[in-house]
C-alpha cells in the first residue's frame, strides 16, 4: 500500500480530499477503532461519510490501479443500470454520489459524462438538485447535533467545576458533612470529569482519618 | 532562469507531498464534518 498504491497520482489526489488516517491496529491507540470497526484481516479500509456513516469496510486492497474505482463502483454500476433501464430519476442519487465523493478520477468523470446524457430527461434535473439537498441537510443536521453536544458538554463541565468550588468552601469552614455530601454527588453525578476524581481523593483521605 | 527552475523544483515538490495522516479519530470525524469530506482510515498490524 505504503509504496504501490499511495504514491500513486490518481491514488493521492483523491486521498488528498479526505481526511485520512492509518491505525496500528495492535497499537494501544488503535485497538479499540479496530474492535469498533470490527477489524480481523489486514489491511482493512474503511471509508466513512463526513456524517460518520460507514460507506465502505473491507479487508484487502485492491490492486493500484482499480485502488479508487473499487470505493465508488457499486454506485456507479447502479447508475449504469438505472441509466440503461432510463431510469433517469433513478440514477440521479448514485451519479451525485460518484461525482461528489470521486472528482477528476475515472469514474467520477464518466458519472459526469453521464450527467449530460441525462440533463434533458424528465425530472432528472431536480432529483439531482434532490440528492444534492439531502446531502446539504444531513450535514448541517450533525453539525448542529455536533454543536448541541458540545454546549452540552460546555454546561456540565461548569457545573461540575462550580459544585466543586461550593464543595470545597464548605470544608474549609468545617460544614463536612455537607462538604462530604457535596462531594458524593459529584462523584456520582459526574464520573470520568477530574473533579470526580478529586471528590473521590477527599472522601477518600476522609475514611482514612476515620480509621485512625 | 536559475529561480525559475528552483522554483519548479519547489513546486514539483510540494505537488508529491505526502499525505497528511491524522492521528486521532474525533480530530478526523470533526475535520470531515467541518470541511465536508470523506474519512478514510487504513487498519494495519505491525507484528
């Protein structure tokens, strides 16, 4: 892959417009995306949408030159069908696919080609305009769920930190039972935060001097 | 003359330039979600 594939032009000029990773799947990092994407033969490709959506996981690489064609083909060929059936409507989705996600490589451009065939079939226009609109809509879809979480995030964050301010204020004017119950709340409440975690070393200390 | 050759030299350079490799899965998925791209990952073993 490392020096037959990659280097190639046509190869690293779609690679170019993604966003690409390699992952040591025996590495520490790389262990758990493995077991996510269920991993067992290498190397394994997977190809994602910008949403996340699994479009492609195989193990295998295909040879050099058919390395790109082999992500896109199985659209592309429905395309074809649709396109032999004139189907024109039909062939819109697959045909925004292949032109979208494979610009300038073989296929992308025979999907363009494709394309103009078809410009003056009923409806053809509009259920390209369609497919594009629904890729518009799911991306800014997650982008606003991507927000939403992440504000989310933002606010418990804050609370969490604000609890422990409370915490700690009770337990230096000597309130510790409250202090203490302030404490188990955000251990509870708020697990896997570094607040938890100091929570749990100040109860902890606490057992301690009880033993004593 | 000499700068324009070295320049494309430079060029030819910057042309073949790797591919940048991310390193982190949520770094990946936000960038593709930001920029609207494909993420592609290639699972591999060392041992």
């Amino acid at each position: 892959m490392e020096t037959d594939t990659f280097p190639r032009r046509g190869v690293q000029e779609w690679l170019d417009g993604l966003v690409c990773m390699k992952v040591n799947a025996g590495g520490e990092n790389g262990h758990p995306l493995a077991t996510k994407f269920k991993v067992d033969g290498f190397p394994t490709l997977v190809l994602l949408d910008p949403m996340g959506k699994v479009l492609h996981n195989m193990a295998g690489a295909p040879p050099g030159e058919h390395f790109v064609a082999s992500f896109a083909v199985e659209r592309y060929n429905k395309a074809v069908e649709s396109y032999n059936l004139r189907d024109a409507k039909g062939a819109a989705p697959d045909l925004f696919f292949v032109r979208k996600w494979f610009p300038g490589t073989d296929l992308g451009k025979r999907a363009e080609e494709i394309c103009g065939l078809l410009e003056k079939e009923e409806g053809f226009r509009e259920a390209y305009a369609a497919a594009g609109k629904a890729h518009a809509d799911a991306l800014a879809e997650a982008r606003k769920a991507k927000e939403e979480a992440e504000r989310k995030e933002e606010e418990r964050r804050a609370k969490v930190k604000a609890l422990r301010t409370e915490a700690d204020e009770l337990y230096k004017k000597y309130l510790r039972t409250k202090a203490f119950d302030l404490y188990r709340r955000i251990l509870a409440e708020y697990p896997d935060t570094p607040e938890a975690e100091w929570a749990e070393s100040v109860l902890k200390k606490h057992k301690q001097k009880l033993r004593k | 003359m000499v700068r324009i050759l070295a320049m494309g030299v430079l060029l030819a350079a910057a042309a073949r330039a790797d591919i940048r490799w991310e390193q982190d899965f949520e770094r990946a998925k936000a960038r593709a979600l930001a920029e609207d791209k494909l993420i592609f990952i290639d699972f591999y073993a060392d041992w």
